[in-house]
C-alpha cells in the first residue's frame, strides 16, 4: 500500500484561524514567530475538507501526519497530538509524527503546503497544497483518488 504523508500547518489545521484569534499584544509580543505562542496549535479548526479527505485517503492509502513544531515553543507538541485526539482519533491514532526533517521519512506522496523543513528534498511526490494545481482538498483527492 501507498504511504501518504499529510502535514498539519495550514493543510489539516487552519493556521491562519489562529493569528486572526490571537490579541493585539500577543500577536505583537510574537509578531516574528507566531507558532511560537504557547498553547496555540490545540483549537484551531480543520480546514475546510480536512478531516473527510483524511477519511478517504486512509481508504487507499497508508496516511500519516508529518508535521514540525517549534523547537521553542514545548507545547505545540502537545498541542499537535491533543489536536489529531480530537480531530482523528480512529484514523490518525499513532500516526503523527513530528520532525524537522520530512526528507528523511520514505513514502509516495507528501501533502505540504511548504518546500521548507525537509519536504522540498521529499524523495516521493511532493503535492504542494494550496498551489495550482492543488489549491484545496477537492484538488487533492481528485488527483489521489484518480
């Protein structure tokens, strides 16, 4: 079977929710690293179709979360576990992995949404969410779901 790896940051998890949630002196405080702010990966909502795509993936595929927390902010994660708790808890149970180097991980497909922290020198197919030709989940299932 296939293995897909599916980030959280701004694929599964609508980061930009979380800055327009944060006050005015927090988002000053923090202006320059915004995943740095404690405690503000647990409630962010899905993105729209985040969670049913999981579902469908993980009929044909072996899916994964492949996420990166900030290295100084400890309670992303836990904040990224208890987020996948809530979320997908059958589907994602002990398939979350965090790491700063997604390159390392072997696999067919990486959904991410960024070249960075490993995933542009991904060794499978890189399918670079909200990019043409991959601006949504639809795009996404369309293509993996062929």
């Amino acid at each position: 079977m296939e293995i897909v790896y599916v980030d959280m940051d701004s694929v599964l998890v609508d980061f930009e929710h979380g800055i327009g949630q944060l006050s005015e002196e927090t988002y000053e405080e923090y202006k320059d690293d915004l995943d740095e702010v404690p405690g503000f990966f647990r409630d962010l909502p899905p993105i729209d179709g985040a969670i049913e795509a999981f579902h469908k993936l993980s009929e044909q595929y072996d899916v994964y979360i492949l996420s990166t927390a900030p290295w100084r902010n400890p309670s992303a994660w836990i904040d990224k576990l208890l987020w996948v708790k809530k979320h997908l808890p059958q589907k994602a149970h002990k398939r979350l992995i965090l790491s700063h180097n997604k390159h390392l991980n072997r696999g067919d497909y990486l959904i991410d949404d960024r070249k960075a922290n490993g995933a542009g020198d991904f060794a499978g197919e890189h399918i670079h969410f909200g990019k043409d030709p991959f601006p949504d989940w639809d795009a996404v299932l369309e293509y993996l779901l062929k």
